[in-house]
C-alpha cells in the first residue's frame, strides 16, 4: 500500500496532540505494517517488550546474590521496537512497570526463586525502586538517542469490574 497519497494522522492532528500506536517486534516485521506506522503515527508504546516478564532475568537475579536487586536484560523483540524507535526517531511511552499480569511470581520471593517465601514489603520496596532504576538505566544506555516522552509507573491496579484493588498473588489472578 501507498501511504503517500493519504493525509497522515500525525500531520492532521499536530497541532493538537501526538498521535500513537502500540506495536510490538512482530507487528512491525512486515513492510506494509512498518509503513503504515511511520506515516500515522509519532509516538509508539511498545505492545509487551517493556513489561516485567519480558526483561527481569530469573537466573541472573539468583546469581547476582542481593535479594534486592533484581537483574533485567533487553531481549530481541525488545530491541526490535526500540531500534525501531530510535532510528525512525519515533517517542515511545515506556510501558509498563507495575501491573496485575505478566510479572513473574518468583520476582516477589525470596532468592528470587520459583518455590521461595514472599519477601516483606520493605524488600520490595527496594526491589522495585531497584528494577525501575535498572530497566531506565539499561534502556537509555542501549539507546541513547531514543526519545522517552513518559513512563507508566502502575497499570490496572484496580479490579475493572468490582472497582477495587486486585488481591495480591499469582500474576495470573484478576
């Protein structure tokens, strides 16, 4: 398809707002997609790769050996869309450090292992002051002309349907 005879929404709307789409690797994989994306749209938030369960590393966390430093890694999916990003100098909204799914239940014990004893909260409040500071870190190392408009700190802290906190648990629970 040829975008180039469509007025772009990101043009359209300028004046007013940023016009974004959330994507992840494979969405922007074919030629097509990646078209589309940069003609509509000046502002990406990655669909999964910046969520806990893909950038904590289970194995290196246990064998760093400080219970309150929680190891993270960039995997390819992650790179692709921040590449992406960055060499199309598209903003992204970093997203998500704390939500109800996708962070692994061994993150919240002790050792961080899989069977461990849940850590208190003074732990993990260290823990997760720690894993912010260390995914900021890695990703604008990585990245050091990507473009960071904002960060989701906590995401869908709230049962949708009863209206409040979600129990804790496994990451699974609604």
């Amino acid at each position: 398809v040829d975008f180039s005879e469509q007025t772009s929404l990101k043009d359209l709307f300028a004046p007013y707002f940023k016009i974004g789409t959330a994507v992840t690797a494979r969405e922007i994989t074919p030629k097509n997609a990646k078209n589309m994306v940069l003609h509509h749209f000046n502002s990406i938030t990655p669909g999964n790769e910046l969520k806990p369960d893909a950038l904590l590393d289970q194995n290196a966390s246990i064998s760093e050996g400080d219970n309150v430093n929680p190891q993270v890694h960039l995997p390819a999916n992650t790179k692709t869309v921040l590449k992406f990003c960055e060499e199309n100098n598209i903003p992204i909204r970093g997203h998500v450090f704390v939500w109800h799914s996708q962070t692994p239940d061994w993150f919240f014990n002790e050792g961080f292992a899989s069977d461990g004893k849940t850590v208190s909260k003074e732990v993990m409040d260290q823990r997760m002051e720690n894993y912010i500071k260390n995914v900021i870190g890695l990703v604008t190392t990585s990245y050091p002309n990507l473009k960071i408009y904002a960060w989701d700190i906590v995401d869908e802290a709230f049962s949708n349907d009863r209206g409040v906190l979600r129990s804790p648990g496994s990451n699974y629970q609604t």
